[in-house]
C-alpha cells in the first residue's frame, strides 16, 4: 500500500482547499498557513490515520502482519470521521454537517490511495466492506507502485525511497492546485464556517 507521503499530501491538500481563508496573495496564503498548521497537520494525520493498524504488527512480528484489515474500512473511516467531528464541535460549535462531510472524505482519501496502489501482498487489498465481510478488494489496475513493508531494513531501502518520491511527485500537484485555487486575486478575507483553524 502508499507510504505517509502519499497520504499526507493528499491531506495537506484537502486543509489547503477547505480550512485555509482565501488569501490575496502568496504571502497572505503563508502567514493564513502559519496560522492554521495545527488544522493542518491533523489534516495529514487524519489522512494517515487508518495505517495505525502497522502498531500492532510492531509487537508481532512483522508491519504487514495487520495491515489493510479493519482499520482500512469504510466503518472504520466513518468512526475516524465522527470522532474528528465530535472534537472539532467541542472546540468550535459552528462545526456542522459540511464539516462531517469534509473529515469523511479526507478520512475516505485513505482508502482510494490505497485501492490505487499496486498490492503484492497476500492477500491482496483492503478489508472495505468489514464487518459485513471479510473479502479484500483489489483493483486490477494502480497509480502507485508497492512499497515493501515487510522490516527496518526494506523499509529504508533504495526502492522504498524512489517509491516515495514517485509519491510526491504524484500528489505534489494536488497540493499546488489546492493552493493556487485559494491564492486569487481578489479572494474575500473572511474565514469558512466549519472546523476551526486555531
């Protein structure tokens, strides 16, 4: 499956586009940027957040051994989501369903990237229907060549770091579009309703 750059990017991009002020300018969008790293960050991690099933592989053996199971369902990315949700209306109750549906879709972006990785491993894919079933999807076709997983040593391998920087190469337009979309000219300064940007 993707490697965090991946995943990451990606996130960035989705804070970029919907949590970020429009800025009239490139130096306005920093400094709003600056503001807003927190949000952002949890953006990333969000998007990173259904690989935490590599923890427990950790302990037993192996990265792979859990991986692409539960955690990489739609249930479980529909927990992530509301409980994302939950925090954000404890901080900022103006928090609303707009809010719910961008925290699902970055949540979701997860197991797209994924579903457009190569997957050598068997079983092949993700666990998307759990727990109303334990089959693996997996699309016959992929963006994003496999990275190997399997220890230390293949995970800082020569190959995992060109997997990597394909990854960045691949997303890194995503973010620069999410970016030049809210530099316009113009741009009203006021702050989005949704989640907040502290």
């Amino acid at each position: 499956m993707a490697s965090p750059v991946a995943h990451s990017i990606i996130g960035l991009a989705f804070g970029a586009a919907a949590l970020i002020p429009r800025s009239e300018g490139v130096r306005a969008f920093l400094r709003n940027a600056r503001r807003a790293w927190k949000t952002l960050l949890a953006c990333a991690f969000i998007a990173c957040a259904p690989d935490i099933d590599y923890i427990p592989g950790l302990f037993h053996g192996g990265f792979n051994r859990f991986h692409q199971q539960q955690s990489h369902s739609l249930a479980w990315v529909a927990l992530l989501a509301l409980a994302a949700w939950l925090a954000a209306r404890a901080r900022n109750p103006a928090a609303g369903p707009r809010a719910m549906a961008f925290l699902l879709a970055l949540a979701l972006s997860h197991l797209v990237i994924d579903l457009l990785t190569n997957d050598l491993s068997v079983p092949r894919g993700i666990m998307i229907a759990w727990p109303f079933s334990d089959r693996y999807l997996f699309l016959p076709f992929h963006v994003f060549p496999n990275m190997a997983k399997q220890d230390w040593s293949e995970m800082l391998s020569r190959r995992n770091f060109a997997v990597a920087v394909f990854e960045a190469a691949a997303t890194l337009p995503f973010l620069a579009a999410a970016i030049a979309w809210n530099i316009r000219p113009g741009a009203g300064r006021a702050a989005r309703p949704g989640l907040s940007r502290k």
